[in-house]
C-alpha cells in the first residue's frame, strides 16, 4: 500500500509523502481561489469548488472553505454552508441532501496516535457521515468517526465526539442528546413535485 492508501483505509500514514502534498497543495490552490473570488461572481466561485469536491447537485458554501484534499468530501443536495467551515478530509467526509451548516464549523477525519514519538512522523483519521436534513450550529467541532443521523440539530459550540442518532437534538463537550423529535417521514422535493 501506498500512504494515500494507508491514510484512505484509516491506517498510520505518512503525511509527508510526496503525492499526499502534492493534492493538499492543489486544494489549498483552489480554495484559495475560491475564497478570493469575487462574491458577486457566485457561479465561477462554486465551480471552483465543484472542480475539487463531489458535490450532488444544489449546493452554496460561504467564503472562506477550507479542506485538506477535497476528493474525500462528498456533499448531497440543497447543501449550504456559512462562513469558515473547515473539512480536514484525511478520510471520507459524506454529507447528506438538506444539510445546513452555521459559520466557524470544523469537521475533522483526522486525527494522531496518543504516543508522542509515533505522533511526529504519522496520523491517521476515520470517516465521518452526515444523515439528511441535519442542522449543525455555528462553532461545532466533528471529530473523527463520528456519524450524525438523519433529522439531527447539533447546538451551536458543541464538540462531537461520538455517534448521533437520528431525530436528535444533540448539544455540549461532549455533545449530548437532549431530545428525541418525533418525525415520522419528511418530505422530499423532486422536480417540483413533493415525494415521500
């Protein structure tokens, strides 16, 4: 295995390898482009974006973004992000359609070993999933392997470090489940026509 494969399968890598700084430096080109581009001049901001994540179909972030490689973060439909949301895509980043996410949020896949001679030359993440129709909060910290269900809000300044379940409202370091919503079945539009 090579170190992106290592560091894709969650293994200890090696970030220094030559090809793994080669793509950082080519996303952080490109968010860099994207968060100098005119505001008025929104289309060309998000195909920058489009040329470095996979993004489903609708989806608008606020300048600045930031991320470690890009091709790790899969977003879905209806997507927006408000200012300053940084994705460190060591692994997998998969977001769901109708997620909304609030300014100085940061989803983080990757992580260090606890050993602080291990810690100077590896790392290593694990993936991260946001369900549909989820609410994050302004200052939330997503830390590595953590999944989100559908229907959750995760309160503003919370710092999640373990699975959410679904119909969630989840606050606090550690962010905790408060409240359970009742949902049975949320609808989905389509091409103009509701589905559920």
């Amino acid at each position: 295995m090579n170190e992106k494969d290592k560091m894709l399968a969650g293994l200890t890598y090696n970030a220094g390898d030559e090809q793994l700084s080669i793509d950082r430096m080519h996303a952080k080109s490109v968010c860099h482009r994207f968060n100098m581009t005119d505001p008025m001049q929104l289309h060309a901001q998000m195909a920058l974006l489009k040329s470095l994540l996979i993004i489903k179909d609708r989806a608008h972030i606020e300048p600045n973004f930031f991320c470690d490689y890009g091709y790790n973060i899969e977003v879905g439909s209806n997507f927006y992000s408000n200012h300053n949301l940084t994705i460190l895509d060591v692994c997998k980043v998969v977001i769901g359609d109708n997620v909304l996410i609030g300014p100085h949020v940061m989803i983080s896949t990757a992580t260090h070993p606890l050993d602080p001679i291990e810690r100077q030359h590896t790392e290593y993440g694990a993936n991260i999933t946001i369900g549909n129709n989820v609410w994050i909060g302004g200052n939330v910290s997503i830390l590595a392997g953590v999944t989100i269900g559908d229907n959750c809000v995760i309160g503003a300044g919370s710092v999640v470090t373990r699975n959410i379940a679904i119909n969630s409202v989840a606050v606090g370091n550690p962010c905790r489940v408060m409240k359970t919503l009742n949902i049975e079945k949320i609808p989905v539009k389509s091409d103009d026509v509701t589905v559920f």
